[in-house]
C-alpha cells in the first residue's frame, strides 16, 4: 500500500473512531490520548491529521464546532443555553465555540440560533 494510502486509511480510522466514540467531546483530548485510544503512536496520528491541512487542534475544533452546530439548531436545545452547548460540544470556552463556528457559518452561535428559529417564526 503507498504511503498515501497508509494516510487516507489513518485518517478514515481516526475519524470514524472520533465519531463512533465520540471522542471530540472530552475537552481533555490530546493527541496522544487520541493515538493510545488508536493503538497506534502520536507522530503517525499527527501526519494523518495533518494531511488533511488541519492540525491536530483545528481538526478537533471542526468536528466540536458541528457538532454544537447540530446541538444549537435542534428545537429541543432552544431552552439550553449557548454556555452549555459548548460544553456539551466539548469546547473549553464559549469564546472558543464561537470562534470555531463563526469560521464555518460567518456568524456567532446566537447569531446562528436566531437566524435559523426566527426564519421558521417558532
């Protein structure tokens, strides 16, 4: 198999296992906790994540970021406050949250919320 390949396979492993476990969540991840739960070792975990063009960090934050995306616009979480949701997302901060989301949707997660539940005049 190319070295290619070996990344393309590390890196479908790495995010199914993310999804499936639902490891994004835990605000302590590190990547070598992530690599341990892999079995595998920090540097091939790294390399992986990395040929995606996203550092471990960022790739976490994405997965997080639409996961509380997916939290926020549920009509049952309208009661659950935005604090919560990125806890819930496994962010350490609201900031950090918004920060992430603002990057994929241009705008905060209130903004969001209100853009989505106004529209549909609940």
């Amino acid at each position: 198999m190319s070295r290619r390949k070996q990344k393309e396979s590390m890196i479908d492993y790495i995010s199914r296992t993310l999804e499936s476990e639902k490891l994004f969540l835990d605000s302590n991840l590190t990547l070598e906790s992530l690599a341990s739960k892999l079995s595998s070792n920090r540097d091939y975990v790294s390399k992986a994540i990395n040929s995606t063009g996203l550092n471990f960090s960022r790739f976490i934050n994405a997965l997080r970021a639409s996961y509380a995306i997916d939290l926020l616009l549920e009509k049952k979480n309208l009661e659950t406050s935005v604090a919560d949701i990125a806890d819930l997302s496994g962010f350490t901060s609201t900031r950090k949250m918004n920060c992430c989301i603002k990057q994929s949707t241009g705008v905060t997660a209130s903004a969001l919320r209100k853009r989505v539940f106004n529209s549909s005049e609940l």
